[in-house]
C-alpha cells in the first residue's frame, strides 16, 4: 500500500521541459503537489520511470512478476509487452497466463493482442488466434493495442484476416504495432496507411527517416540480439516526437546489468539533449499507448525515479503508484508462486535422423549476422562424407536443425554460418515465432545430445559435446519459453551455457538469441522452420542444395 510522503528534490519536467528545486507530496499514490523550494540536495533529481516500448517479456526466460523484480531496479515503470511468443504456444491460453501472472506485480504492463498466430502458414506452431479471439482480447480494458503485424505481405495484397484484424482494434481506438523490416517508399506509405502507427524492425537510418515522413513512430531497438541503437540514436534529436526505446528480446543475464536505463545514458553520453531523450524514453510511449503512467504532474500516478546524476542516470529508487518498489541496486518486490503451462511433445531423435543425403555440391546457406535479425543467402561446401552433407569447420559452415515439438513429424535440416563451434552443439525451444526445438552443431551425435537434453526438460537451452562428455540444460517449463527462478538464478544458468559454446568457438555475442532468430521467417533472407528452408524475400520454401 502506498505511504504518504514528500521528497525534497530537483524536478525533471519533461513537459514543461524544466529543472526545478521543489518539493514533491505524494498522497494516495498520487502527486498531489509539486512546490518550488529555494534550494534541493545537489545529487537528488526526481524524473519519470522509463518505458519499454515494445518487448516479449518471453524472451527474458522470466515470466512477468520475476521480469518486473528485475525491471525496477533500473528505473522501468511500464512496458508495451506483446504476449506473441507464448501465443504461439498456447494461444489465448498464453494470453491469460501472462495477465494472470502479470496481475500480481506493480510494474504496469500493456499487453496487445497477437496479430499473427501463427506468425505464417509456412512453420507448425501450437496454436492458431483468430480474429474473433483477437476481437475479445480487444475488449478486454488490460490489453492496450494490437501487437505487431509481422505479415505485412498480407497487409499490401489486403489479405481480410489481417485487414479484419486491424479494424478491430480502430473500432476500439487502441494502436497497432508494425513490423516491417526493410520496407521502404511506396510499400512502405501502403503499409502504414492501413492503420499501423509504429515500427521496431528498422536497422538502418533512412529506412526509419522513410517511415517517419510516413507518420511512423519508430521505437529504437537495443536487445541481446539485435542491436540498432548505434545506427538509429540520431533520430531521437532530430525527430524527438516520433521516437521511443525499447529492448524486444532481452535475455535475463543482461537485464539483470541494465534496461531501458542504459538507452538514456548512452544517448546522453553522445550529445542528445536530455529532454529529447525523455520524450522518447517516457512521454512518447505513455502518450501513444494511452498507458496509465505518470509524467510528473501533478494528479499523475506516482511513477517516478532517482537519479544522482542526470549524466551517470544512477537509479537510486524507483517509485510505482506511489510505493517504492526499488532502492539502490535491490527489488524489494517479493517472488510470487508460478504455475506451470506448456505444450510440448518430448520426441528424442538419432543421429541418424539429422544426416542429410548429398544431392549436390554447393547448399544454400542461412549466414547469420551478429547484432542483427536479418540473415543473408550464400552458397558454400558442405563436407561430403559416405554420401551425406555434413558440417564443415574450414569454412564456419555448421548443420542447423528444426525439429516439430507439437507433433511427430521428419526433421528440417539446413547449413549455416558463422556460429564458430569447433566442438559441440547448442539447442533451444526459443525458436521465433513458433518455437520448435531449434539446434546447431558440430556432429550428428552432438546436435541430437543437446536437442534431447531439451526434450527431455520439456522445453529449455542446452549445450552438448559429446566427445567432452559435456551437457548442460537451462529447463523452460513454462511454454518452453520461460524459467520459474529469479533473474539471478536463470541469468547465472544462461551465463554458463552461453560462456560454454563460446569456448567451444562461437564468436557471436548472444549465441542462443541469435539461433532463436535463425527460424524467423518473416525476417530475410533465408531461415529454417521445421518444414524446411525459408526464402524470405521470395516468402516461399526454396532447396538446401543449389547445384
């Protein structure tokens, strides 16, 4: 319960965009008066709580209560949170479990509705939400917009699903989230006249410059694996209206060093005005959700922050309705019990379900790039060993595998680059957006140790080398998405993993996020789900083997 009190401060207006020494009385959880003082202590400013504009708390591998306790300390009030992930899983089943989960924290949560889910017709998923379940989730006052429209596709040849989907939630005045990496001009102005409002997915400068002149909110995107922030933090001081921060995926080891906290220092450290980095870290995402946050007015909830400094932007306390929730460095938010709900068929495969009979010399292979969602298309020489294509570590070219966790069915397998193993293999149940048992590897005999050590968890990341004798598994009972420990303890269970597979030769800076993104269709150039390799500029299946 919220305690009355009043901080002798310096207020931080982003509004009235002003610094002021006052006194600050909160009341019912509200402000009920801001009062210029004389003098305030030299290292105490109050400013709005951060927002994350657009992120799956999935991704964290914490489910909501446990991601909030993480969240808080590091000054994040609010989140625009897309329950995509577990929807793909479990439907409006996943929907629910994250509300109910989420209704027992503080931190103030917007959900959407899922747009697409399945995300395309091209990858087996556990559920499907129509647009009828999408017009309930619309009706109901806790889900705020309809999350990102990643089949933009359809929205260009005017499928009616996806149509009927966005009218559904311009009926309800709430906002749809885009998600279309790489449009640009005309398609681009086709794509948001239809009623999309912001895009996350830009990764270069004038592809954000071309949506903006469109009316597009563009939400600058830093997570563990892809990583815009160096090409697009311009845009907040040249377009301080039309900008916003966010993470999308962030895994628990570096949410527990940092959030939304680390966008604001890092654009302060490189010149940008410090209210035109306010307006997109808080004002734009609370205005354009409509979110119940407050901006440090007075009659706004009390959600709100200290810093010692306005450069270091060292949060002391964090303040949500009034109650502190976080104060230097520590949740004070308590653990809540979590329940289990997944959807998972523990299919062990062989060794020799993942060999891949040689019908050419060259494949078609996905090269992944680190910091970025986006692959591209090469060919390269497998080894070629008793007839079948194999990994080859001269050239950094490694089996990937897709294996169905809703069904039995054949494995999907394909090559790719730049993963670096020498040794061993690396799998995960985080496979976007379906999320299949995804896997990478040395050997046969390595990717179906460390597929198995998932399937028998029932969902998780693993790590196996088999002539090492290693296996390690971080299990994900929920969905197969998320752990029920602390930030701590599954960050501290990630590091080992992702500390393991770099010694095993992986250069990339997030190893198992970036292998989630390689089963990313609706993302180019080319990927694997578990119905085989993906052409996504074409948007249609295409051969391993090119000649």
């Amino acid at each position: 319960m919220a305690a009355d009190f009043t901080l002798n401060t310096n207020v931080v207006d982003p509004l009235a965009r002003s610094i002021t020494p006052a006194a600050v009385t909160v009341r019912d959880g509200r402000i009920a008066s801001i009062t210029p003082t004389a003098t305030a202590p030299a290292d105490s400013f109050l400013l709005p709580g951060f927002v994350d504009a657009h992120v799956h708390i999935e991704s964290s591998m914490l489910v909501p209560t446990e991601f909030a306790r993480a969240a808080v300390v590091h000054g994040t009030v609010a989140t625009v949170s897309d329950p995509h992930e577990i929807g793909n899983v479990l439907g409006v089943a996943g929907v629910d479990y994250m509300l109910a989960n989420a209704a027992h924290t503080p931190l103030k949560i917007c959900f959407g509705a899922p747009s697409c889910v399945p995300a395309t017709t091209f990858e087996t998923a556990g559920a499907a939400i129509s647009v009828a379940e999408v017009e309930a989730l619309l009706d109901n006052p806790r889900i705020g917009y309809l999350s990102e429209m990643m089949n933009f596709p359809g929205v260009l040849h005017g499928d009616p699903e996806c149509l009927a989907k966005i009218a559904a939630a311009k009926q309800r005045g709430k906002p749809v989230d885009g998600h279309a990496p790489g449009l640009r001009g005309e398609l681009a102005g086709q794509y948001l006249a239809a009623g999309i409002t912001t895009d996350h997915e830009c990764f270069a400068k004038d592809e954000a410059l071309d949506k903006i002149q469109h009316g597009c909110l563009i939400a600058i995107r830093e997570g563990s694996a892809a990583r815009n922030f160096d090409a697009l933090w311009e845009l907040i001081a040249e377009h301080p209206q039309q900008t916003m921060l966010c993470s999308d995926d962030k895994h628990p080891d570096e949410l527990a060093l940092g959030h939304i906290n680390v966008l604001v220092r890092r654009a302060l450290e490189r010149g940008v005005p410090l209210f035109d980095v306010l307006q997109a870290a808080c004002v734009n995402p609370v205005r354009h959700y409509k979110l119940p946050v407050g901006l440090l007015q007075v009659g706004d909830p009390a959600d709100f922050i200290e810093v010692g400094s306005l450069t270091a932007m060292d949060v002391r306390r964090t303040w949500i309705d009034g109650v502190l929730v976080a104060e230097r460095g520590q949740t004070l938010l308590p653990s809540v019990e979590v329940p289990v709900a997944n959807k998972f068929v523990a299919r062990e495969v062989t060794a020799e379900e993942l060999s891949l009979p040689a019908r050419g010399t060259k494949v078609r292979a996905i090269e992944a790039i680190d910091g970025q969602l986006v692959t591209n298309c090469m060919l390269a020489s497998p080894k070629i060993v008793a007839g079948n294509a194999e990994s080859n570590l001269a050239e950094d070219l490694l089996k990937m595998v897709v294996v169905n966790r809703y069904a039995d069915a054949p494995v999907a397998v394909a090559f790719v680059k730049n993963f670096g193993l020498q040794r061993g293999a690396l799998a995960s149940s985080v496979a976007h957006d379906s999320h299949n048992v995804i896997a990478v590897g040395v050997t046969n005999d390595d990717l179906a140790a460390a597929i198995n050590l998932v399937m028998q968890a029932g969902g998780g990341l693993s790590a196996a080398c088999v002539a090492e004798g290693a296996a390690q598994v971080q299990p994900l009972p929920v969905a197969g998405l998320m752990a029920t420990g602390t930030c701590a303890e599954v960050g501290e269970r990630y590091s080992q993993l992702d500390k393991l597979v770099k010694q095993w030769g992986s250069p990339l800076r997030a190893p198992y996020m970036t292998l989630s993104f390689m089963a990313l269709l609706v993302i180019p150039a080319l990927k694997l789900s578990d119905l085989g390799l993906f052409d996504g500029g074409k948007f249609e299946f295409t051969e391993c083997f090119a000649e």
